[in-house]
C-alpha cells in the first residue's frame, strides 16, 4: 500500500512517495517507523509498489552492482530480466506468481517507478517498460494521485510542487497512504 509518483516538467524531475508501511491490516505510526520507497541506483530513483520486501531484496540487488545504468527502456528491460533471474538464484524464498490468471508471462507482483535524467519509466509487474513525459504514479493511491497530476500540471509552475501536491492528494482519499512525502529531486544531466 503506497503511492509513488516522478513528474518532469521543464528541466526538473522528481520522484515521491509516502512513508506509510502496514503490515497487513495493522498501520505503524510514522513516528515509530519511518519507511523510505526510494532507493538510488546510479543517476536513477527506483520506487517499488507491492510486497515491502522487495525494498529490501533492490537495495540488496544495487548494491552489489558496480555499474548500473538505467538510461532507455533497452537498459531498464535488461536490468530487470538480470534482477528476475537473480531472483531465482540468490533469493530463492520468491515464487513466481501467475496473479492467478491465464498468462504465458511470470509475474513480479511488483511494479517499479523509476526516474532519471533520462526520463520518467514504468516497470509493469510482467516485466513490460514504457516512458512516460510528463508523470506517472504506481501503488494503491495511483488513482488519486494521477488525477491530481493531470489537474496540476498545467497550473503549476514546477515538478516538485506538482509532485508533493499529488502525493497529499493520494495520502488524504487512500486510507493505506500517509505518513510524509519523501521527494527526490534527478539531477540534471551535465552536458
């Protein structure tokens, strides 16, 4: 249950999320623990939305890799088939999941946010990458979020007002959303 969300407008990308954890039905006040959604890999900001273990099982996974270049769909579809595969070898208490559904396809049970100087991509839980413009967001408050960034990203003047904004949004209407924004601002790249 989370709300992650990257916004590029302008020259300015940024990447949100709520600080919310709940472990099953039981919410965990944030002034007893605060959960961070967004990790960096490289240039890059990975947000995960699904099993909380996954957190874990990234940070893990970038951290024991000297290079990671996240800078096209090609290399973030790349990344992922390397990080299934390692999945299977080094954490092998993941099952492959079906979303109990006809599908020739594995499934994460995850989605994955990430945003770069490159852009703004969406990692779907089957693997598929896409790039987004403007903004996207992932998680249980999605709905709410992608609402407000439609509404806003026209009026307002920068990335992270938008952002912070959507967040708020997302953490007022979704009951499993809440805690603080946690924002990152991309670096741009230098040319």
């Amino acid at each position: 249950m989370t709300i992650i969300l990257a916004v590029h407008k302008d020259d300015e990308t940024v990447i949100a999320a709520d600080t919310r954890i709940s472990f099953g039905g039981e919410i965990i006040p944030g002034d007893n623990l605060r959960v961070e959604k967004i990790i960096r890999a490289g240039s890059s900001f990975i947000g995960s939305s699904g099993w909380g273990l996954y957190d874990n099982i990234m940070t893990d996974y970038v951290s024991r890799r000297e290079d990671v270049a996240l800078d096209d769909v090609s290399s973030i579809f790349n990344f992922f088939l390397d990080f299934w595969q390692e999945l299977h070898r080094r954490y092998p208490f993941v099952n492959d999941q079906s979303g109990g559904k006809e599908s020739p396809f594995g499934d994460l049970d995850a989605k994955f946010l990430i945003a770069n100087p490159s852009g703004i991509f969406h990692v779907g839980n089957n693997l598929s990458v896409r790039k987004f413009e403007k903004y996207y967001a992932i998680g249980s408050g999605s709905s709410y979020s992608l609402g407000a960034l439609d509404a806003l990203y026209d009026r307002e003047p920068d990335a992270e007002t938008i952002a912070r904004r959507a967040v708020l949004t997302a953490m007022k209407f979704d009951r499993a959303c809440g805690g603080e924004v946690d924002l990152r601002k991309v670096e741009r790249r230098v040319t």
